[in-house]
C-alpha cells in the first residue's frame, strides 16, 4: 500500500521567512496531492493541492511542487505570518482510494 | 463550514464502555473516511465506506466497527474502550476528489 513520508517533523522560521516542507511517496499509482494546515483542537482543512498532471500550483504566498519520477512533492510558503503557525500535513490519493497522510510538520512562525 | 457533521463533540466515558460516533457526509458525497488522532500525533486512517459498502480498511481494532446506512450517514462503534482509544475522531467525505473534514468526536477514555 502508499506510505508517505514528511520531513521536518518540526519546523521554526522567523516571520517573513520562507518554509519548505516535503513529503515522499511511495505508490506511483497515486496522483493527487493535498496539503491540509490544522490548528490546534481543530479539523485539518485543504490549503492547496496539485495532481499528477501539474508539476507546480501557487496560490498567492503557497505553492506546491511536485516530481513524480521522484515521487516526492513539497510545499512551500514564503513571507510567513504568525497565523501561518499549525501543523500541516501532506497527503497521496489514487482517485477513489484512501487518501495516505505524512506524519505531520509542526510549523511556528516567530515573531 | 465543510459541510461535514459530527455528533457528538465531546465524549466522556470509562474503561470497559461502548460508544458511538456519527457522521453525515456532505449533501451529495457518496464516501465516509474515519480517522483517528491521538494527542499531537497524525490522522490514522480507520476505514472508508462507499455508498453503503466498505471500501478499504486501515489499522482499525477488532473492537472498532463502522457502517454506512441508506441515507449516508455513517456510524463508528468502539467498545471494550481503553485508555489508549483516547483521542479526536474525524469523519471525512469527498467532493471532486477533495477530502472535507467534519469537526471531530473528541472522545476521553478514563
């Protein structure tokens, strides 16, 4: 089955700076890729997602990449804010299956 | 709002109890995804339906069983609860492919 994996577990950037975070996947039949930013107590809610067809999607301060020979795609945020602070999480989806998620990024955004 | 719900909030219960959680897809989605998360740690996937028929099954306890009914909704059963079965409980389900989250069960174990 897809196993994802997600690097860093932690992650502390200064405000203003950028953060990168990047998963690996393991199944190539996968082909959609969400990012989902969760705050604390609450549900995980999709901020962006790129499928198989796309190599990179941006959504004004948030793009995504992706490199399927490599299996591995990365989210990146610049000029971080302190709300930009939770934990986020990747994941990897074959249309109808489940969807697999990473371990999770704790970002914090430093004043 | 995802569109999503979740009945109940929060859960108390005790060692040796049963319980059991709710979730109402979005109006129109066909799939129900549970998940579990423990303290600070990732989404589990436990199981997902499909227009009343199980899907796929993740690391879900032999103490752990769900269902879908007729109308969509779906229902997760966790009995013989331990301490360890402490933790948020999500329901998703899918639209064009995307995953919508419910709010969560927040189940305490004690």
């Amino acid at each position: 089955g897809e196993n994802v994996e997600q690097h860093p577990s932690t992650l502390s950037v200064q405000e203003g700076d950028s953060a990168v975070i990047k998963c690996t996947y393991s199944d190539s039949a996968s082909n959609y890729f969400p990012w989902y930013k969760q705050e604390l107590g609450k549900r995980p809610q999709l901020i962006i997602d790129i499928r198989s067809n796309v190599g990179e999607k941006k959504d004004q301060r948030i793009a995504v990449t992706l490199n399927k020979t490599a299996k591995h795609f990365s989210l990146h945020i610049t000029e971080t804010q302190p709300e930009d602070s939770a934990v986020y999480f990747c994941a990897a989806n074959n249309y109808g299956q489940n969807f697999v998620f990473g371990p999770g990024t704790r970002l914090s955004v430093l004043p | 709002d995802s569109g999503v719900t979740q009945t109940p909030k929060h859960l108390i219960t005790a060692t040796g109890q049963r319980v059991t959680l709710r979730c109402s897809p979005r109006s129109g989605d066909l799939s129900v995804y549970w998940y579990q998360q423990s303290l600070d740690q990732g989404l589990q996937f436990l199981i997902q339906y499909y227009n009343g028929e199980e899907r796929a099954k993740g690391n879900i306890l032999e103490r752990f069983s769900a269902q879908q009914f007729p109308d969509l909704h779906s229902e997760l059963n966790l009995s013989s609860l331990e301490l360890g079965d402490s933790a948020l409980y999500f329901c998703a389900s899918v639209a064009i492919g995307e995953l919508f989250f419910g709010e969560g069960s927040r189940l305490t174990v004690l």
